[in-house]
C-alpha cells in the first residue's frame, strides 16, 4: 500500500466506513465493498460506486482499472489515517493536551483490561520505565 507524503483530505463517516472495509479486506472491487457495507446498514451499490468515485478524487484510494473490474485501496495505512484524525481531534477539541483526550476518552468509553494493559505500558515506556 502506497504512503503518503501529504496530509489527505479527512474521511467523512460513509468514506471512513469504506476504509476500514478496505483496510480489513484488501483490495475490493466495489461489489465486495458493497456486500461487506451492507451487513452492517443497507447501502446503494450506485451509493458505494459514487463514493468511492469521490474517494479517488481526493486521493483516499487508488482505483485499479487495470481490469475489467476495477480494484480500489486505501492510499493509506490505517494507523496514518488514525494518527491523523487524533491529531486533528486533539489540536481542535483539547488544545493539544493528549492528557485531556485520554482523560475524556477514558470517562466516555470503558476500556477492556487489554487496552488499560496497553495504556500501562505506554505510560511506562514513555517515562523511561522498563516494560
């Protein structure tokens, strides 16, 4: 999967739903795209199609049309594409402090014990700490 060197455009919620069906699955044609959306909500396959469309238009895949079925992919990697929304999210709602985005994450949503695991030993690795 190709990398980046600028910032894309941020995903609208539709667009970040195709993603993570691209980024699970691979590389899809718009039907497998279409099929994957559509267990969780029912979506238009013209829906998808012209989404997707969009997609490519602004760089958040690249279309395959080296086939008869055309192939999309993400044009970046999710964890690019997370590190990016959390940024923006932390500059905009919490004046860059990553303590009150964790706080408030923490407050809204309950973490598993692998997650608070997790979050432990980042805490640890970035004060120095041995894991």
């Amino acid at each position: 999967m190709p990398r980046t060197k600028k910032p894309l455009p941020r995903p609208t919620r539709a667009e970040l739903a195709i993603l993570r069906v691209l980024w699970d699955r691979g590389p899809s044609s718009v039907r497998e795209v279409h099929e994957a959306i559509n267990v969780g909500r029912e979506t238009g396959y013209t829906t998808v199609l012209k989404t997707l469309q969009i997609m490519t238009a602004k760089g958040l895949v690249i279309r395959d049309d080296t086939q008869r079925t055309h192939v999309f992919q993400p044009a970046a990697q999710r964890s690019d594409t997370q590190r990016q929304l959390v940024t923006e999210l932390l500059d905009r709602a919490f004046g860059g402090s990553a303590g009150q985005l964790i706080l408030h994450a923490l407050e809204t949503r309950r973490a598993s014990h692998e997650e608070m695991a997790e979050i432990r030993r980042m805490l640890d690795r970035a004060e120095g700490k041995k894991p």
